[in-house]
C-alpha cells in the first residue's frame, strides 16, 4: 500500500499538465506510475488500459481510478480521481 500523498502528487500534476485528451494522459500515467514510482509493471498496465477500453467514459479518470485502487483500495481510487480533475 502506497502513501495516498503519491497518487495526489503525481494525479495533480497529470490533470494541471495533460493538454490534449485522453492520449497524453494515457503517457503521462504510464511515465508515472510504472516507470517513476513503479506501483504497476508494464504487463499490468497494458491489462487494466486494456480493461479501460472496454467501458464508456474518460479513459484517464478510469485508469486513475484502477490504479488508486490497486495501491490503496477505495480511498486510493477516489483521491487518484479527485487528484486528477
């Protein structure tokens, strides 16, 4: 379990910084939470962006919401997606 400041840390600067949609957010993600504070794999977020396909809505607020919710449960998800808006 990661500390929630990490998700509001790295979701905040995402949601300040991401200009042009649901494509550079699906970057910044990665760079971010596989690459940078390794919280997911690389096989693991291709899973779950693959899952946030499949359902209708924001494909960051999803992503966003999968991943608070693998490091922190519920609480995790709802700061990663009131961080990221």
């Amino acid at each position: 379990m990661i500390s929630l400041w990490v998700l509001v840390k790295g979701f905040s600067i995402i949601g300040v910084s991401a200009f042009g949609g649901g494509a550079t957010m699906i970057k910044l993600i990665q760079e971010t939470f596989v690459e940078k504070y390794n919280i997911i794999d690389a096989a693991e977020f291709a899973s779950i962006l693959g899952v946030t396909f499949l359902f209708p809505g924001l494909t960051g607020v999803k992503l966003a919401a999968i991943i608070g919710f693998k490091s922190s449960g519920i609480l995790g998800a709802l700061t990663a997606i009131i961080a990221l808006n």
